[in-house]
C-alpha cells in the first residue's frame, strides 16, 4: 500500500496548488484513489491484475530488511584442530611388532627369510615404557584321567546304583554280598550279588549268583513257598537245590538260540526243595492227590507273580526236571507261564 501511494501523494500535492475548485479536488481525489487501487490490482478479483503481459506490475518490490550487526563481543569460533594419535611405542614400530604379528595368526613368508628374535620369552618378560604386552592364550584344562583310556571305558558299562533294591532285599531277610562284574562276551552282570541265604535261614544250595531284582523276586517268592510248606506239611522250608543261576548260554542250552537270562545272572534254575523234619523233595516228584503234588502246584503257580518267566516239568523237554523263573522283559508286561 505505501509503494502504491507514493506516485498518488505526489499527484495530490500538485492538484492542492489549485485552489480553484476545491470539490472537483475531491472527487478528482476519489476517482484517482481508485485508479491507484486499479493500477495495483487491489480493487481486481484475484488472477486478473497481472492477466495482461503488457502491463507489468505497478510497483517495485522492497528489498528485504538487513540483518541486525553482530555485537562486538560474540567473535567466531577459532578453527578447532584434531588431535592427534599417541606415538607408536617402538616396541611396535620394529621388528619385534611384526613378531607380535605373527604371533596372533599373520604367518608371513618374512619368517624364514630373515631371523627373529623369541618372541615367546620375550612375551613373558614384564612390558618395558608404553609397550603393549599381548597375554599369551590360557591353554584348555587337562582332560581328567577318569574321561581317558580304559577307565573312561569302564564308566560307559558301569550299571547305575540300585541303592533302593539292595535295601529292600536286606528288609527281606537276604543273606548276600556284592560280586564283581561278570562278562564273558555278550553275557554280562554289571553288578551281580552272591546270594546265600534267605529269610528264615533258608539257604541256597548252592550260593547263586543274581542281580539284584532277581534276589529280590526269589525272596519275596521263597516266603510263599515257607507258607505251602507248613500248609501242606506242617514243616519248615530250609533250603533250595539250585541248577544254575549265571550260565552264558543261549535259551535251552541252543547255542544259536537268543542269549538265555542266565546269561545276564537274570535267572534261577530251581530243582528241589530241603525241609527242616521231612525228606527233600524234588520238582519232578509230582504223583497226583499227595500233598507233594499240591505242594509243587501251589509254588509253580506262585512263582508266576513275582517272575516273569515260569517253565517246568510239562512245558518243554529241556524243564523236565526243574522250575525256571527269570525276570525277562516283554513288551506291554507278558509273562510267560507254563
Ligand atoms: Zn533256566
């Protein structure tokens, strides 16, 4: 607005030296105004002042405003300069840098070409002024003599403890003492038990060598077999004939038939029985309606609740003459008794 009135003003102070017709001056006055505001395009619709080429804008844009003087006391910045790395200690710098090198894995063709000094001693020596001293890497911990040689071979056939079986055959009354491992081939008993005696003094004849859930199974069956005896006879079990209880064989004494559980102290051969007054009585002496007869019956079938496998005088050929029980494992818990 003022770069527009400026030419106006200049035009009315000429038109105020003529005093003659002070009304004309005024409408003079108004119609110039709007022809000032027309020249300006402020009177125009939007888009339409500047629509003809030939007639460039009325007025000169002002130049912008000069920024405010810097005070005095606000100076540049002085130019900053970048420090500059410590010195390399001249341990690095030389020969012995390249060692150090070497050393953290640049093998280089240099090394046998021209001498170097040890750098292993000279490693273990303190670090002189401002030498960076590179710690030799730990070495692994020795491999402990039991993870090594044939004692590291032993641990890989070593049976677990079976704490909870040997306490519950002490509870049974179970005369026995730990054996070493037998192994013979692929018949083996981590951890056998020689057996000799059972509850009420019923001892085995002769002393059998068992694991430990075999004892246990033959403890816990041989109190039924002291209960048909004084049923039947009214005596006391004393003792049990055994044929074998280790044996490394296949089943049935085949040697191309799958191992027997003999062959893993996993079984007993029992082939007749001692009473403390009456004559000892064998498995095969069965004449139907004696006590005998009752007597074996009543133990063979017993026996099939504590031993997973139970053959005697009837299954087979090979038990004619004795009871076998073991603790055979079969799929969903099938037992096997004849
Ligand atoms: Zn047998």
């Amino acid at each position: 607005m003022a770069a527009v009135s400026l030419p106006c003003m200049a035009r009315r102070r000429m038109r105020d030296r003529d005093a003659l017709s002070v009304e004309r001056d005024i409408r003079g006055m108004k119609s110039f105004t709007v022809a000032c505001l027309l020249a300006a395009g402020l009177l125009l619709p939007p888009g339409a002042a500047w629509s003809d080429p030939a007639k460039p804008p009325a007025t000169v844009p002002l130049p912008p405003p000069q920024p405010p003087a810097r005070p005095e006391g606000l100076l540049p910045p002085e130019p900053q300069v970048t420090p500059l790395p410590p010195e390399r200690p001249a341990e690095l710098a030389t020969g012995a840098g390249k060692e150090i090198g070497k050393e953290i894995g640049k093998e280089t063709e240099k090394k046998t070409e021209e001498p170097q000094p040890d750098t292993s001693s000279k490693a273990k020596e303190p670090p002189k002024d401002g030498a960076v001293a590179l710690p030799a890497p730990p070495l692994p911990p020795e491999r402990p003599p039991e993870l090594s040689g044939e004692q590291a071979l032993a641990l890989t056939v070593s049976a677990p403890e079976d704490t909870a079986c040997l306490r519950r055959l002490e509870r049974l009354g179970a005369r026995f003492e730990a054996m070493a491992p037998l192994r013979n081939g692929q018949c083996s008993a981590p951890r056998p038990l020689n057996v000799t005696a059972l509850a009420d003094g019923v001892t085995l004849e002769p002393a059998a060598s068992l694991t430990c859930r075999a004892a246990e199974a033959l403890a816990r069956w041989t109190t039924e077999v002291q209960v048909a005896a004084e049923k039947q006879f009214g005596d006391q079990l004393k003792s049990l004939a055994l044929g074998g209880t280790y044996v490394c064989r296949g089943q049935n004494h085949d040697t191309d038939a799958k191992l027997s559980e003999h062959s893993f102290a996993n079984a007993i051969d029992v082939m007749g029985y001692g009473f403390a007054k009456r004559p000892s009585l064998k498995v095969t002496a069965a004449t139907e309606g004696t006590p005998e007869a009752a007597f074996l019956a009543s133990v063979r079938t017993g026996a099939c609740g504590f031993f997973r496998t139970v053959l005697g005088p009837g299954s087979d050929a090979a038990h004619g003459n004795h009871l076998h029980l073991d603790l055979r494992e079969r799929n969903a818990g099938h037992r096997l008794c004849q």
